[in-house]
C-alpha cells in the first residue's frame, strides 16, 4: 500500500478539485425541478468512475432517477468488494439559514476543523464520503496496487427512499454478486475517537392531513363555532407523547428489543461529554424519553418527531383566516425488531382514531426502511478495524447510529451480503440541514483507510 499512501498524499488538492466540481451539481432527488441536474450529476460520476479505472462503467436508468454502475474485475478468484453510496442530496432549504450558498462550495476553517472543511449540500451526506472510494481505488490502480476485485452502485434516490433500487438488486443479482458490501455514509464518535457502525435504525415516514370547513374562513366570523383545523392537528401531534416522553401509540413498543443492563453498559464506554454536545447544539438541556440516556436515545431507542407543519396563511402581514386544511410530515426511528409496514399501520389506525369530531384526517405513507445490526466478529468489520487502526493508530468502537440507511436490510435480504459501514463523517456536520460541510481531514483519512480495508479483507479471505 506504500505506493497507492503516496498517491493519494501527492493528489490531495486534485481530490479537493473535483470533489467541489461534483458538490456544484444540485442533485436534490426530491424536488423534480432539479431533475435534469439529478442526471447530470449521474453522468458526472460516471465520468469520475471511468477516470478512475473502473471498466463497464454504465448510467443505469430507472422509473425514477438512475444508478451509476461501474466495476475492476482483476481476477475473478479473487475477492469482490461491493461499494455502495448515492450521488442525490437533501434539500438546501431553508436556504436564508446557510453562510455561503449551499451548491457554491467553500472551504472554511472551524473550532473543531482547525485544517477546514467543505461546505456545500451533499459535502458528508453522501458525496465526500462515497467520493473517498471513487479516490481510494484510483490510488489502488494507479499504484498497481488494487489487491481484489471492486464494484460500484451509486443510486440517486437514497434520500427519498430508495424506491427503485429494489427492483434494480432484483433484476441484476448476478451483475452485483460480491463478497462484502462497503458503505460510507455514517460517521464516527470524533476524529480522535473512531468508530465503526454496526447498527441503524429503520424508518417510518408519513405526512398526515387533517381537513376542516370547505373552505377557508374568516376567523371572527367562525372562529369558536368550528373546528380549527390546526388547532386540532397541533393537539393531536402533541398527544403522541406522554409526560415521560414515551410514544402514546398503542403496540408501539410491542416488538423493541431492550438492551440488557450489560449491553447498556458496554455502550457507555464510548466517549462522550453532555456539556459538549449541549454546547455544540446551543441547548441548556437535553430532551427525550425518561430513563434512557442521551446515546441511548438516539441509537437504541425509537422515535416519534415532526419534521414539517403548515396550513393556513404564512405570508408577510396578517390573514385573519381558520384555514380549510393542515399539514405534518412526520417520521418515526425504528428498533431491532421494529417492522416498517407494521409501525406505519399503527400510526394510521390511532392517529384517525383520535381525531375528534368536525375533522376528517387521511394519513399518507411515503417510505420506510428496516432497522439492521451487523457482527463485529466477521472477517469483514475485523479488515476494517485493523484499517482504522493503521491510520488512526488506535482501534475503532463499534457504535449504534440513530440514523436509517434502508438499503442496508434490502442488501441483506435480496444479495445475502453483510455491510461494513466505514462512516467518517462527524455529528457536527450538519448534515441535512443549512451549512452541512466535511471536514478536510476526514475526507482524506477514509481515502487514506479505504485501501487498507482491501488490503486486510483480501488477506482475510484467502
């Protein structure tokens, strides 16, 4: 690996280079105004995967935004590595909250990226962080140094759900047949700290609405007369939860698997500062469900939380108006063994359930995705721990995230393969959300790990 280290130390600044070239494409896979730039981001990793030395290098379309497909197959007796990440982004909104434009990419020096970061949309989530890989092989090849076979499968709908990937997996099994499926697209405890995830939890998502008069009314003329549409959505979202914070919804926790006492301990090892993370969040005080601790609730424990409200009138001046209908997005964080279908049904049933009378409500599911754990005694998390103790220098805790990344189960459930999520973004990235940004430093590190995870898995394997 010396010479692909060298490589990559001497091709820093191209890395940069091209990486702001790919962030300067708004691929917001959720709004369909943007997709003609969904497709030219699309073509432009194709371009980086062919520069690369990736060969079979294929645009892949689908019912909705396309896959970049791409392979080095060296010796089919060798090991094949699967890479998976996904090239669309989240929306910027609200765009008057980012310091810089969020598709005009900016490196800026910060407290805890003193060598500086990149900020743009899609800087960690996910395109610096799959572009390590695009980076890490092109050292591997140009070093001659590639040690086992890789592919890619780069999506443009992971953060609408991966509507089509399925369907793609499905009809192309023999195409992405590997021994390990490699991901970043996660993060780590801290750059002193590293860590592996070995579990996500799976999601939930729905918008809800709830409709009044037929019409908009004026408010002194109706108002206490008739059911006010956002009053009563308001009341209902907060009655998701009791005093202790504890999701009201009947059979809810019926399938969480809880942690042992040991197991909870065992978590409680890895560092952390509730000072800091009050500080780095400009909070006085933590919030959430009452017997758990801040980690805990947001890896091992499910969710309940209201991720857009609207209805009635929100322009400048004053409306003096009862608005017809109200709106809510809301998202439920999934546990070991926590089913999709299952939680959305029992969200459904109770949310109609206790609508009062005067209001019809309709709730509409969007997507979901199955919370996964994955070993930490495979030959493939034991490859990359022994990567990030090569270029971190200390061995990495295996940690739970709180977030979903839906395909990894679908992985499991349709290839048979495990994942090795080898995240090296940070919680203070901001990631989907104004001025999201990666830290130069880690964006380096992974190129720098990748090849070491090839490396040991190979020798691993043989």
């Amino acid at each position: 690996m010396q010479n692909t280290q060298k490589y990559i130390q001497d091709s820093k600044d191209k890395f940069l280079s091209e990486l702001i070239d790919l962030l300067k494409i708004p691929t917001v896979s959720a709004d369909s105004a943007y997709a003609k730039e969904v497709i030219r981001g699309a073509e432009k990793v194709a371009e980086f995967l062919k520069e690369a030395g990736a060969e079979k290098v294929e645009i892949c379309n689908t019912a909705g935004h396309p896959i970049v497909y791409g392979e080095k197959i060296i010796d089919p007796a060798l090991p094949t590595v699967l890479v998976y990440g996904h090239y669309d982004v989240q929306p910027a909104d609200p765009i008057d909250l980012w310091t810089s434009p969020p598709f005009e990419p900016v490196v800026k020096k910060t407290e805890i990226h003193p060598e500086g970061a990149i900020f743009a949309r899609g800087a960690c989530d996910d395109k610096g962080q799959f572009f390590m890989h695009v980076k890490a092989f092109e050292a591997m090849m140009q070093a001659n140094e590639l040690p086992c076979n890789v592919k890619f499968m780069i999506e443009g709908e992971e953060e609408v759900g991966s509507v089509n990937l399925g369907i793609f997996i499905k009809e192309n099994k023999a195409r992405l047949k590997a021994d390990i499926i490699l991901v970043s697209d996660t993060g780590m405890l801290s750059n002193d700290n590293p860590s592996i995830t070995t579990g996500l939890r799976g999601l939930s998502y729905v918008e809800v609405e709830v409709t009044g008069p037929n019409r908009d009314l004026h408010s002194g003329l109706y108002g206490g007369c008739v059911a006010n549409p956002i009053n009563i959505l308001t009341k209902m979202i907060a009655s998701l939860h009791d005093e202790d914070n504890h999701i009201t919804i009947p059979g809810f926790y019926a399938d969480v698997v809880e942690l042992s006492l040991e197991e909870r301990a065992e978590m409680a090892k890895a560092p952390y500062s509730e000072a800091d993370y009050k500080k780095a969040l400009a909070i006085d005080a933590v919030y959430g469900e009452k017997g758990y601790t801040t980690p805990e609730r947001g890896s091992i424990r499910p969710t309940l939380d209201v991720n857009g409200i609207w209805g009635g009138y929100t322009g400048e001046g004053a409306k003096t108006v009862i608005a017809s209908k109200a709106y809510a997005k809301i998202s439920m964080r999934l546990v070991p063994n926590q089913e999709p279908e299952k939680i959305t049904e029992l969200f459904s049933k109770h949310f109609e359930s206790i609508a009062p009378a005067g209001v019809t409500v309709v709730v509409n599911p969007h997507h979901g995705g199955e919370p996964v754990v994955t070993p930490i005694d495979s030959i493939a998390y034991k490859s990359a721990a022994k990567a990030y103790e090569e270029t971190f220098g200390k061995t990495p805790i295996p940690v739970r995230s709180g977030g979903s990344i839906p395909i990894i189960a679908l992985f499991e459930q349709e290839l048979g393969l495990k994942t090795v999520m080898m995240g090296f973004g940070l919680d203070s990235d901001a990631i989907h959300s104004p001025n999201e940004h990666y830290g130069l430093f880690n964006f380096y590190k992974g190129i720098e790990t990748i090849p070491y995870f090839f490396h040991y898995f190979n020798e691993a394997m043989k």
